[in-house]
C-alpha cells in the first residue's frame, strides 16, 4: 500500500508514444479521453471516441473536441478530499437526475463518474488498458483515490461567472474535485454550452436520439491522463 501511495504521488504526465497506445487501444465502449496538463490551471481538451472506435470528428473532418477543466478549487492534489481529479481509469455511469444547483454545476446535468471497483492485483481496471501501460503509475491515482475514500466525482458546468480574465483556466471556474466543461457566460456576455455539446455527442456516439430520457443511457469509459506536449503530435 505504500508503494502504491509513493507512485501514485510520483506519477509523471505521459510520453507521446504512450498516449497513442492508449488512444489506439480497442474497446467496445464509448470511451472519452481528458487529456490534461501537469499544470491544472491550464485546461486541457476532451474528445470521444465511439463504440466502433472511431474518433468523433467534425463536419470538416478535423477531430472534435472541447476544452475541460481538472482544476481543484482548492488548489489541493488528487488524494485529499475535494482535490484535482485523479488520473486512471473511470466509469461513465449516466447522469445525475435532474439538473439542480445551477450555479454550483450549470444548466444541464453532470455526468455520473465511478471508480472502477477493487479487484485482484486490479484486474478489472487492467483489462481497459494496453499491457505496455500495466507497469506504469499514472492510473495508480485513481486506485489510491477510489482506497481513501474519494467520491461523487462528475463532469458538469457551472453557473458561476469566473470575474478574473487572467486566470490561466478564463473563462473556467475550478470545482471541488470534479471534471469542469465550459458553461458559463463570459464577462462579455458570450454563453458557452460545452455541457450540452457533451451530453449530445455521447447520445450521438452511442447511436441514440437526443431526448431527456435517453441522456440517463449514457455509458462508457473515461481516461484521465496529464500529458506536456501538444496534441497535433499525436494521431487520431
């Protein structure tokens, strides 16, 4: 168990050769990727890929995407309470009932997220990764997370106008441990919607209809890893 601490707390962000292993790795589920910064203040980019594994893309063909957040409000790291969002391997488990507490978690509902469950030298966590990536630590995190204790983990807006255009996260607003989309309106009045653009391509991914009902459908795999290089070295 120390060991496991020591290497969670250790780990590094991911090489550029390791990331494409983990991108190109096969799975039957829809599978979305937070791709993060050592640095939390800057935010990082999510994109999806399907059931068929394919990549959602855009009408002209360029990878789609948004930006996210995984920043603590409380500037703690990932094994305290209310700290960043661990790095690992996560659940998508449908979304919460209905969208109360606009301000703290925005307009739309926040996607449910699970640890994968305890299991023998982690097993079960271990079938969703390459076995190159067996002996590395970066989804420790989320094992040494899931063993203090840590919960209620999702990804939501939020209803909170960040006031401070230098922040290095503008126009973000840091959360108490959870996965942060850009829904709030700027100091502008410019008003994102990257919750619902979210929820809609899920549906879209796991080929059913937009509708209020099926939002509670949604299942899939969520990576989170940090990496320090740029994205356009990487193949999708």
């Amino acid at each position: 168990e120390f060991s496991l601490y020591i290497k969670a707390l250790e780990a590094r962000a991911l090489y550029a050769y390791e990331l494409q292993n983990l991108l190109d790795f096969k799975n039957d589920r829809t599978t979305l990727f937070v791709i993060l910064k050592k640095d939390r203040r800057i935010p990082g980019r999510l994109i999806l890929k399907n059931k068929n594994n394919q990549f959602l893309t855009n009408k002209d063909s360029s990878l789609w995407s948004i930006p996210i957040l995984g920043l603590s409000g409380r500037d703690l790291s990932f094994h305290h309470s209310n700290g960043q969002t661990p790095m690992g391997v996560y659940y998508i488990d449908g979304v919460m009932p209905e969208a109360n507490n606009k301000i703290e978690f925005g307009e739309h509902r926040r996607l449910i997220i699970n640890f994968i469950k305890n299991s023998p030298e982690e097993a079960e966590l271990a079938q969703f990764l390459p076995k190159t990536h067996h002996e590395l630590d970066w989804w420790k995190q989320s094992v040494l997370a899931r063993s203090l204790g840590r919960s209620l983990l999702r990804i939501h807006g939020s209803g909170r106008v960040n006031r401070n255009p230098f922040n290095a996260y503008y126009p973000f607003v840091p959360t108490s441990g959870c996965l942060a989309t850009n829904e709030g309106r700027s100091l502008w009045g410019k008003k994102a919607s990257d919750q619902r653009l979210l929820l809609d391509q899920l549906l879209l991914a796991q080929g059913l209809e937009r509708s209020f009902e099926n939002e509670s459908k949604i299942q899939g795999l969520l990576y989170v890893v940090e990496f320090s290089d740029n994205l356009s070295t990487l193949r999708f």
